[in-house]
C-alpha cells in the first residue's frame, strides 16, 4: 500500500517533470518556428499541416529525446526544496531509511522509463515519418545519395557494385554482379549501367558482359539490354540517415538483419539507436539515484547549487553518449558497449553518492 509520504514524492516528482517538459518543449517550438516561419511562408505551407503533421509529431519527439535530462532536473529541484524546508531531515527523522525514502523515486522513475520505452519503440516511429515526409516536403527537399564505389550483399552469395547512384534518375553508374559459393566465384556481370523500371519494379542492364566461370572453360555472354529481379530497390539508396527514428522495435530488428546479410559498413548507427531506445528510459533510474543523493543534503548554495551541479552532470551524461557513439560508427566500437557506457560510468557515480548520501 502507498502511505501519504508515498503520494506526496511521486506527485511532486511526475508534476515537477511534467511542468519543466512543457516549459523546455514549448520553448522548442517557439525556436523551432523562428527559425522555419521563412521556409513555411515562402512554400505557402498549410496551416493544418504545420500544427498536425509537423508539430504535432515534433512534441513527443522531442519530449522523449529530453525525458532523461528533466527526469534528473526535475528531482533535484523539487528534493532541494524538501531538504531546504527541512522536509528530508524530518522524514529520516522519524525513523523512516534512506532506501525506503527511494521507493517513490523508483515507482515515479519506472513509470517514466516505461513511457519513454514504449514511446521510443512503438509511438514515436509513426509520428516521425510524418514529422519527416513534411520536413522533407518543405524544409529539407530532395535526397541526393553522394555514396561512392558502394558495395551491397543482396542476398547469400549475391554481391553488387555500383560507383555512384544517382537518386533523381534512379540510375546506377558501372554495375556489376557477383555470385559465390563459399569463397569461389561463379559468375560476374558487369555493364555500364543499371535503370530501375518503376513501371515493371525491375532493374534494366545496359550493355552487359557475363562470365561464368566452368571447370575447363569460361562461358562469356554479351547483351545490349536485360531485364532482372534484384533483392533491392531505389529506396534502399534514399535513406536519410535520421530515417531510423522511423522503424519501430520490430521494423529496427528486421532492417538490422537485412543489412547484415548485404554486409553494409554503417550498420552500427541502426544497432546503437536499437540500444539507445533501452539505454535512455534505464538511465533514469541511475540519474534518479545522482539526484536524490546529491539534492537531499542540506546545503549553503541551495537549490540554485544543486541545480547548476545537475546540469552540468546531464551534459556530461550527453557528451559521454555522443563520444561514444562516434567511437562505434567510425571508431569500430562496440554499438552495444556504446550505448551503455555512459550508463555503466554514471552507474559508478550513482553508487558512490549514495553511500555518502546522508542517512
């Protein structure tokens, strides 16, 4: 059963953080709209899908991309109060444990990691490719992949090559194929370019030359033109790279398998965002711990201390997450390692402050 002392703390933290959430996201939109309101009266942008399609979606974005900062913010400021009226010193003074105090910061903790779990993996994703197809529409316009000498597996044993891919004409410059069994080549396809046919959502080869490699000879096949079926198609060279936002749980895992299988090198960018999504709602246990531990002893700066202190320990928090993912994408770190180091050092100080937390 929840005692009043229960209630109290957890209606001061989920109310503290809801009120510093839409602060911080109205003042998002407010930057967000000084800096587009050119783009939308220059495109004559309709108001219904500024506010629907774009705002709309840009709230629990942005409300979850700053869920663990606030989480953190949010217990320092309301917990520097307590203390500062005494409140704290009250609490363990009437024989309730400093362990028993963070049950209602866990039960508010958990119930914010769950929202940001299932906001991350199942309600957000659909919301982006919406806040996307308009950012894309209005603001950002076309796509042009600058890929170079890029290299796909398609399929097992099935090995592609292109030097450039133009997105506009959806055409691919000095193409080949290449099919193995094992580590034997079997046959390779080169041709001076290949054009994806929407109308027959098949590749059209142009001027071609094919060689299929026999135990006493070599067979070799010319062609103007042909038809094929590829396992790939022109979107797979359209992806932006924030368009991973838009997979869900299950869409994220299925893409990772698939760029697996085609042995692409930037694959650590869809494995750290699919550990991020746990990673983030977990840290607001962790951050929850730094602020109650910090926030309850009494101090000569107040509030205004403890705050600043927090601030900079969330930033902290943030750098150590880029560093890191910069490290697996073009460092070759582990993606999963990555995406929990700031996690496992913030743990450590978690752990620390809590012993010398007062009792």
């Amino acid at each position: 059963m929840f005692k009043k002392l229960d209630l109290y703390i957890i209606k001061k933290f989920l109310g503290t953080f809801v009120f510093s959430i839409i602060l911080i996201i109205s003042l998002a939109i407010v930057i967000d709209l000084s800096e587009k309101i050119d783009s939308f009266i220059e495109k004559q942008v309709p108001l219904k899908e500024i506010i629907f399609d774009y705002y709309l979606n840009f709230i629990p974005y942005y409300t979850n991309l700053f869920l663990f900062l606030f989480v953190f913010i949010s217990v320092v400021f309301f917990t520097s109060k307590m203390a500062g009226q005494s409140e704290i010193i009250a609490i363990l003074g009437s024989g309730i444990s400093f362990r028993r105090l963070m049950y209602p910061y866990f039960i508010s903790a958990l119930i914010l990691a769950v929202s940001s779990f299932f906001l991350g993996n199942f309600i957000i994703p659909p919301a982006n490719k919406v806040r996307l197809k308009f950012e894309n529409t209005y603001i950002k316009g076309k796509f042009y992949n600058r890929d170079h000498n890029i290299h796909k597996q398609i399929s097992p044993g099935v090995f592609i090559y292109m030097e450039n891919f133009n997105t506009l004409s959806n055409t691919g410059n000095k193409f080949s194929i290449e099919h193995f069994k094992g580590k034997q080549l079997l046959s390779k396809l080169t041709a001076q370019k290949v054009v994806w046919d929407s109308t027959k959502n098949k590749w059209t080869i142009f001027n071609y030359y094919i060689r299929k490699l026999g135990k006493s000879r070599d067979i070799i096949t010319k062609g103007k033109q042909t038809d094929t079926t590829l396992n790939i198609t022109p979107a797979d060279f359209k992806r932006r790279d924030n368009e991973k936002s838009t997979m869900n749980y299950f869409e994220l895992n299925d893409y990772i398998a698939e760029k697996r299988l085609r042995g692409e090198s930037n694959i650590n960018t869809y494995i750290i965002e699919k550990q991020q999504r746990t990673a983030f709602p977990f840290s607001t246990f962790i951050l929850t711990i730094i602020g109650v531990s910090l926030a309850s002893r009494s101090s000569k700066g107040g509030t205004g201390l403890k705050l600043g202190i927090g601030v900079v320990l969330s930033f902290t928090y943030i750098f150590f997450m880029q560093i890191a993912a910069q490290f697996s994408i073009k460092g070759g770190f582990s993606p999963v390692i990555a995406a929990w180091i700031p996690n496992m050092i913030f743990a450590v100080i978690a752990i620390f402050l809590y012993r010398i937390a007062p009792k």
